[in-house]
C-alpha cells in the first residue's frame, strides 16, 4: 500500500475545499473505508489524502431521523444503524431490509449508506490489477470472451458490471433524493445519481467532482419489500434482487414500483412488470407470474448468466410477496 | 433463508447408539483453546522478528507468458529494498514464481514489488479439462459386450471443479538466521520433513538449526511438502544476510501457488440388472493437474460396493494452473461425489429404494450396520420418491458412506518426569488443528497414571523425538501408542526408583490417579516419589513404527456412513442442507470432543465443496480471477446445518483414523439428497444455482 495521509475535516465545506485542494494528486472520500481500502490493498489506485466523513453530521444529527414527508438517513449512517432503525422498518421497509441484507454484521457496522452507493463493481475483471479493462482505461471487457457469470443481463455493454448497491434499488421505489454539498446542485434523484457504461465508462455516477453526499432523504412506502437470491446465504452478493413498494387496496394491487438490482450497470426499474401489477390481486399467484416474467423484457444474456433470467422473475413475485405482508419463500 | 428448525434429539432413537463409552477422554477441551481464542497463540506467520527481511516472490500474473522486462533499477531505488533476484523468464501458471524481492519491511518490499513494473507477453493457455479429452476413445469391446447383456444402462458425465486448501495462517516460513546457527518457524505439517533438504540453503549442518511449528492455522495436506519453496527462498535470503528472512504469502499468492485438489471429468457407462444388481462397465477418468503431469487420480470406485467388473481408464491433463498437493483425502471425495449419485441414479431407473440398494451392494458388515443406524436417525421413511415433488420448496435425503486404511510411521516419544513432580510429554509432531497436543497429553497422562493437568506438552519442534508428519490420517494412530509406550516406560523407571530408594518389591508398587500406592493401598504423593528421582529428569521413551503396528492386531480400518436432509428451492435453485448425521469409526477415541470436532470440520469441508467452493480461471488469459475469499466461496454460518457426529465404538480397538474419512462421502450425500428433492441429477460441482435450474431443465447432464 502506498503512503497517504488522512484528513479529517470539520465540515462538508472543508472536505469539498481539501477534494479540490491542488496539493493533492488523488484526494479520496472515506466514509466507512471498506471499498477505498479494498482498492488500496488490490493496487487499484493509490490516493495521497484520504478525507474522512464518517463523523461529519451537523450538530445532533441522529444516523436516522424524521423528515417532512418521508426519513432522512444520513450519508454517514451505517447499514446497520439503517437496519435497526424502526422508524425506516416501519416506513420504508424495503430500505431496512435491503441494507440488513447486505455483506456481514462486521461490514454492516462500519460500511455506510453514501458508500454503498458510490461503491465501485465487483466485476472480476475490474478488481483484478493485471486486467486493463475498459473500467481501468483499457481497450475491452474481459467478460465478454471471459467468465460472465456475474455479469449484466441488461444494457448491452460495452461494460457489462452489475452495479453493486442494495440499496440503491431500494431508494428507487421510494423515491429516494441524494442531497449533495459543495456543488452545484443540491440534491440529486436517485434515479440520477447513476448512469449507463456509455455516458463514461470509468465511473458510475454522475456526482461531480466536489459534489459528496450529504444525506438521503425517501418517502414512505410502508408496503414494500426486498429479495434477493444468492448462492451463498452467509456474505455473498446478489445474483439478483428485487425492490418493490405497492400501493394496496385490500388485496389488489393499485400501484406498484419494481426495481431490480444485480443485472444491470445501474440500478434497472421495471416499469413494465409495474403497469402489468396494476389491478392484480396479490393472492393471484398466476396473475403474479404472469407480470414478474415482463422483468426479463429486453435482457440480453451473455454465455453464462442466462440463468439470471429465470431467477429475476421469482425474486420480483416474492419481493412483491413480502411488499404486501406474507412470507415470501416457499414452505417445503 | 428461513433459521433451521431447532434441532430435537428425543425424535431420534438416541438410546441405542453405540458411543464410545471407552474413550480415553470425554470432556477434556483443547489444551491451547485459550491460547488460541486469546491470540496468545503465536503462529510461525505472526514471528516478525527484531531486524528481519521481508522477502516477496516475482509471480507471472497470466496462465502463461514471458518476462518482457522489468525496472531493477527502480525497485532498488525504492528506500529499503535490499535485493531483487529474478533468475526465470518463464511462466506456465498464474503465480509461479521467477524470482524474489528482498526489503527492510513488508511495506518496503510491496513498493518495491509494485516499482519493478515486471511486464509478461502473454501466451496462449488451455484451462480446461475439455480440451484434453478430445481423443477420447470409445468403451472397449468387453465392456460394450457386457453393457450389452444388462437391463439398464446409466451413460452420464460428471464433473468436480478446483478445490483450493485455503488455510487460514498462509504458507511461509521465517528463517532466523545467527551466522551459526538457526530457528526456522515454518507452518508445516511436518517438523522433521521441513528439515530436510533445508541444510543446503540454509548453509548449515542439520545439527544446527530446527525447524518449529508450535500453533498452524489450518494445513489439510498443502503443507506436507517440507518448507516449501517459501521456506527455501527465506533460508536463502537468510543465510546470505545471517539475518532473520520473513516470507509468508499473501492470500492472491496462497490461492494460486500452493496447491489444490484437482478438477475431475467422468465419463460413466455401467450396466445394471433390473433388480438394481450392477454388472460393470467402464468409468473413465479426466484429472485436471494444472502445470503437474500427475496427481489427479480419483477413488472410482471405491471398493466399497459390489459394482461388477469396472474399467477405470484415467488420464491426468496438464493445463496452465497450479497443480495439486495432497488435499484431506486427495481423490475420494470427488471419487464418492461421483459413485454415490451414479448409485442413486441407479436405484431411481430400477425403481428401488437408495438404502435397500446400498445394503445389497455393500461389501462391509460394519458399513451395513451403520448404513442401517443413520438411516433410522434422519428419518429415511420420511423421505419422498424421487421425482415425486412437485411444490417450489423440495425437500430431499441422501446417505452415502466412507473407509481409510490403516498404516503406521515411524514415531518417537519421550515422557519426562521432573523432580518438582511436573510431567512434560515431548513428540516432534505439530497440532494442525486436529487436537494433536490434547492427545499427547492424554495418552501421557493416561499412561502415567496421572491427572492431565499434571502434564504440559511440548511439541511442534523437529530437536524433539520425531513425529510423524500430519497426514494419511496417520497422526493420532502412530503417535499415541507411541507416547503410551514412553509414558509407560517412565512409569516403571518412576516405580524402580522408589523401589530402591525405600527398599520395597517394586511389584508391589503401582500409581493412581497420580498417588504411588503400595499394595493398593496410599504408599507417598507424587510429589514425594519425584523427589526421590536419582536424576534432575527422568525419560520414559515410546516407539512406534510399521513393524510394532503388525504386531498389535487392535488397530484397524475405519469405516463411516453419512445422511443428509436438505430443503431446494426448485425456483431460485438455491440448495439449503438441513442435517447431516455422520457416523464415524475411529477405533478407541482418545480424546472425544476433538474427534467430533475433526468429523464435524470434515463435514463442513464436504457441504463447502459440494456448493460452494470452485477456482475460476480466465479460460482465455489462464489468471485466477477469484484468488481471494470473496468470490472464491467458503461456507458460511448461515448454511451451516446441524451436524451430528456419532463416533462409532463397536468393535473398536487401537488408534484409527479420523482425519480424513468423515469428508469422503458429504459432497456425494448432498447430491443424492438433492437428486432425490428434485427428480434431476445435478451431476457437476459445486452446485450452485445456475446448475441446479440447468439441470431442472434437463439441460448440463
């Protein structure tokens, strides 16, 4: 690992001033430090200044409060503090079982909310010093020719990463705004924070340089739920998951919103599966069916992760499941 | 996942089981457990030493390629780099080493690393078994003739991947060198064999340094083979400097260069009366051996079951990987993965159940019996037809069985009774986890006659009385009648003393419980017999060895039956093992819990194998893209199920094996309950989800 010094700045302004402090060739935001650290150990890149933010909140702030209209997490809170967090169980169910689902009781205690976001991919590839993917500058994705097991079944390249975050798929059903400082802007929609491989291949999203996440803010969806399929049960990554808040009368379905992760280089709404929930009744299991299996529209599976296509639609129909109260799984 | 269902011990027949009453020691817990959960423990890896050397191997990154260039001059440039030595051009694997880098510290030495900029052409790879298997020619005329005659024929291929030993503590060494003499710190399954062939590096006479392993973190056969190029490499370094030489790899390096079991492909056809009689046929082999020209040899058949006359032609395929080292039972488990599910399958075309199969096909009475006994504790009559289920959540059972035969090394022990009345029970063999110190003290303490707490063991020293190394499952059955025999030794030296000294028949004499009595009756404390020792120390010495072992008719093969209940989600293919029996000979068990932990350990090995574990390389550079324990998967808590070992006591006599036995069967007992679940063999590890719902499908048999 090289030499770096740490930063530890007193507010937002004073880390956004450091960032573009022109003493430093490669200054790095640390929230919890897990995925800055990975890269420094794999040789990935070597930042001189690391600035850390994992205590910056303003004054009182609690990791998880009330807001108008909907939660406020902030960006430095834990996965675990947002699992724990009774008020985002109760409101927005999804965002706690998304984060409660993640990595391990260890990772979820240090790993924070704005780090999970800006996470980079797990891709194989990208990880791996000796592959100069396009990621890393290079001139092509290892995956295609190479080991795609993992990899995207939507988007079509030409990087085919599954973008990491569980819980970005679960700010997207409920509506979830990226509030940022020392930018221009001052909030970003989840939906925009992120952005295809074509728009720029060597980042995921669309933060300026300068611009660090302040705090989240969602609306309640008090009828929403989360699965996720993985081949290990104990710190794995998805293979697929699924995110999904309804809006219920009794049993019918009035409105839905379906976001699935782990398929796509960004987080992928189903908007079709969602217009195909409208007016279906939960207990309908074929009706169920018959809208989750619109969630493979338009993928294109590589050689080896065709499989994901049969797994999406089941992690669609038992998150929608779990959305409107019942045990998702079934009983042998 | 959905918590396993707490486990009840009263639906079980429990009352009939036949624990091992005779055990040495129920109870007694590991002698260094607190050692090792304070991390007062000090493991030859965590040796960094008063001004030592950092050494690092030069790896080719690629499966294989050509050292183009790289920048001595800005690696020596680097503050505190002392040495770089690259003597090779060549790379046939990822990770083979072509030369090293020496530093002032670990720090110094990864700059340095990464400053050398060392560049590889890459060359053209094979990484598949596939590709060695393209001449394969077809079953020869007598198996056709008798495929021929049979009912039934099960034609099918089955495949194991690349399982890596991933020890906790990696393979290294730390050599400190003082000019004239030396101390290497090596985690080696082989205090003595790590010796050898050191003297040249080293640059000293063998009665000048030893080797010492006192705590491993985790060997399972990878560290059998002496020091190592690691261990090499430190001597080197070391004895140039006359300095202490640090060189451990790091996990990328463990994963790729320190071997593996290798992958299998077979290609079964074998023939079968409708009863489910099996006549024979052939079962053809593939290893995939990496860069060795050997060593992919797998146990197909077992010999276990009666299976007619089977052909087993096997070629090894060299590919561009690192190749394989010993691996806990080395071609068993995937040999049992393989015949297991063919017999299932088996039984499912004859339309006959699984167990009655087993029993027929069985050789051993004991297998039978026990066969007979797990099948009662899963619950086999709960189990469903295969094929029968049709609902998502499936629930399956499988059964599957085990044998190690018996040998002996040549052993060493020495039980030392102090005049203060302390006991020391010397061997030079190293504990890699398995319990080995706890059962050199209990046989000393045993056969001395003396509470355990009297006894402080010393081993993992190769200046100590040699001990076998850590492997064959020989440990346990070499060494402690070894100890037994030095503890038995001093006992009767202790007895002669105080005889001559107080002027009684020492027949007359015995020791209990750590008194000396006089006919039966309290005679003097231990404390007071020592201090009538006519020396500071008196030695109790124990011998064991192949000719001893012929001579001692109570020691034996052990034997083993395995089921497992697990729940498939036939919609995601996730499988989910709910309970796994293990019963498990090992003759008369010395020390209980460590021999549970042991079958339990193997088992969790097993179930890891059968759903998790694979090395996945680049089929198009030849790199291992998982050389890491993220994606290279290990079993986890939460697919732990509940395990439940019995150790099998009848008939049991001697010292048996158990080290490696109890992982032959699990991966093949998973199979079949899964097999069972869903109706649909899922015929290549691990099983992961993609190949559960490919084979759902019909597809990837």
């Amino acid at each position: 690992m090289n030499r770096f010094a740490i930063a530890t700045p007193k507010s937002f302004k004073e880390a956004g001033e450091l960032l573009a402090d022109k003493r430093f060739t490669l200054p790095v935001l640390k929230g919890g430090g897990m995925d800055v650290l990975d890269h420094m150990k794999e040789g990935l890149y070597e930042p001189d200044v690391l600035i850390n933010i994992k205590r910056l909140r303003p004054d009182g702030a609690q990791a998880v409060s009330e807001a108008s209209g909907g939660v406020r997490i902030e960006g430095n809170a834990t996965l675990a503090e947002i699992a724990a967090s009774k008020s985002v169980q109760t409101q927005s169910p999804v965002v706690a079982q998304a984060c409660e689902s993640a990595a391990t009781p260890q990772v979820r205690n240090v790993a924070t909310a704005a780090g999970n976001l800006l996470q980079r991919p797990r891709c194989w590839y990208y990880r791996n010093v000796q592959f100069e993917c396009l990621k890393k500058g290079g001139d092509r994705c290892y995956s295609v020719e190479g080991e795609n097991k993992y990899h995207a079944i939507f988007g079509g390249g030409p990087c085919h990463i599954v973008h990491p975050s569980n819980l970005a798929p679960a700010l997207m059903v409920c509506d979830g705004v990226v509030h940022l400082s020392g930018g221009k802007r001052e909030s970003v929609a989840i939906a925009d924070l992120f952005h295809m491989p074509e728009k720029g291949i060597t980042s995921e999203h669309t933060l300026d340089k300068g611009e660090i996440i302040t705090h989240i803010t969602f609306k309640p969806a008090t009828k929403s739920g989360f699965y996720v399929v993985k081949e290990k049960q104990s710190f794995d990554w998805p293979l697929v998951l699924a995110c999904v808040s309804l809006e219920l009368d009794g049993d019918t379905i009035k409105a839905a919103r379906v976001c699935a992760g782990a398929v796509a280089p960004v987080p992928w709404m189903l908007p079709k599966v969602a217009e195909a929930l409208k007016g279906v009744k939960v207990s309908d299991d074929a009706a169920l069916r018959k809208a989750a299996a619109l969630s493979t529209d338009g993928a294109t599976p590589m050689r080896d992760n065709a499989y994901k296509l049969k797994l999406l639609p089941v992690a669609v129909r038992r998150a929608v499941l779990r959305a409107a109260g019942k045990d998702p799984e079934p009983q042998a | 996942m959905r918590p396993a269902p707490p486990f009840d011990p009263t639906n079980l027949a429990t009352t009939n089981r036949p624990m091992n009453k005779g055990s040495y020691s129920d109870n007694t817990s590991r002698l260094d457990a607190a050692a090792k959960v304070t991390g007062r423990a000090k493991y030859s890896k965590d040796m960094y030493l008063p001004n030592a050397i950092f050494v690092a191997l030069v790896r080719c990154p690629y499966g294989a390629g050509d050292l183009e260039s790289f920048d001595k001059g800005a690696a020596m440039a680097v503050p505190g780099v002392l040495e770089v030595d690259i003597s090779g051009k060549e790379g046939k694997y990822h990770g083979q080493n072509v030369g090293y880098l020496a530093a002032e510290s670990p720090h110094a030495m990864k700059r340095g690393m990464r400053a050398l900029k060392a560049k590889w052409t890459r060359s053209a790879v094979k990484t598949t078994i596939a590709e060695g298997m393209k001449e394969a020619p077809d079953v020869d005329q007598d198996s056709k003739n008798l495929l021929a005659k049979a009912d039934h024929v099960l034609t099918a291929e089955y495949s194991t991947q690349v399982q890596i030993h991933a020890c906790l503590e990696t393979h290294g060494s730390v050599v400190d060198h003082r000019g004239d003499s030396a101390t290497v710190y090596s985690s080696t399954q082989g205090t003595s064999s790590a010796k050898d062939g050191l003297e040249r590096t080293i640059g000293l006479p063998k009665s000048k340094y030893e080797v010492v392993c006192e705590y491993i973190g985790g060997g399972f056969g990878s560290k059998l083979n002496g020091a190592g190029k690691e261990g090499a490499t430190a001597a080197q370094v070391a004895a140039k400097y006359k300095r202490p030489a640090y060189l451990f790899v790091n996990r990328a390096e463990d994963q790729l260069d320190t071997g593996n079991r290798p992958s299998v492909h077979a290609r079964v056809n074998i023939g079968f009366a409708k009863d489910g009689t099996i006549l024979g046929g052939e079962i053809r082999t593939w290893g995939g051996v990496g860069v060795s020209r050997g060593g992919g040899n797998i146990s197909v058949p077992s010999g276990r079951y009666k299976l007619g006359d089977i052909k087993r032609p096997h070629i090894d395929v060299t590919l561009n990987a690192g190749g394989p080292r010993p691996f806990r039972a080395p071609g068993a488990p995937p040999g049992a993965f393989i015949e297991e599910l063919m017999l299932d399958e088996v039984a499912t075309i004859a339309g006959v159940d699984p167990l009655a199969l087993r029993l027929k096909l069985e050789q051993d009475a004991d297998r039978r019996e026990m066969l007979t006994m797990g099948a009662k504790l899963i619950g086999w009559t709960n189990r469903k037809a295969t094929g029968s289920q049709k609902g998502a959540m499936r629930r399956g059972f499988g059964m599957g069985t085990t044998s190690w035969g018996h040998g002996a090394t040549q052993t060493e022990a020495e039980v030392a009774i102090h005049r203060d009345g302390s006991v020391e029970a010397r061997s030079g063999t190293q504990d890699i986890g398995t319990g080995q110190r706890t059962i050199m003290g209990v046989m000393a303490a045993e056969s001395l006659h003396v509470p355990l707490n009297l006894v402080s063991v010393n081993i993992g020293n190769s200046s100590l009385p040699i001990g076998p190394g850590s492997g064959g499952s020989q440990t346990a059955s070499s060494s402690a009648p070894a100890m037994a025999a030095a503890g038995e030794d001093a006992r009767n030296k202790l007895l002669a003393a105080v005889a001559e000294k107080t002027a009684v028949d020492v027949a007359t004499l015995s020791i209990e419980n750590g008194a000396i009595l006089k006919d039966n009756k309290a005679f003097m404390t231990w404390k007071e017999a020592c201090a009538k020792l006519p020396t500071e120390t008196l030695v109790g010495h124990g011998v064991w060895n192949r000719k001893e072992a012929q001579s001692h008719p109570s020691t034996g093969h052990s034997h083993g039956a395995q089921f497992a209940e697990v729940e498939v989600d036939a919609e995601t293919g996730v499988i989910h093992v709910k309970r796994v029996i293990a019963i498990q000979s090992g003759g008369k068990i010395i020390s209980r819990k460590t021999a549970e932990s042991q079958v339990i350990g193997a088992v969790i090995q097993g179930i890891s194998y059968a759903l998790f574990e694979a090395r996945v390389l680049d089929r198009n550079v030849g790199s291992m893209i998982n050389a890491n324990l993220e994606t290279y998967k290990i079993l986890g808590p939460n697919d732990m199920p509940h395990i439940e070992p019995i150790l099998w006591g009848k008939g049991q006599t001697g010292v048996r094996p158990i080290g490696e036995p109890p992982t032959i069967p699990t991966a093949g007992v998973i199979a079949c309950a899964v097999f069972n679940a869903l109706g649909k063999p899922v015929r290549h590890l691990p099983m992961t989800p993609d190949k559960v719902l490919a084979a759902l499908e019909g597809a990837g048999a």
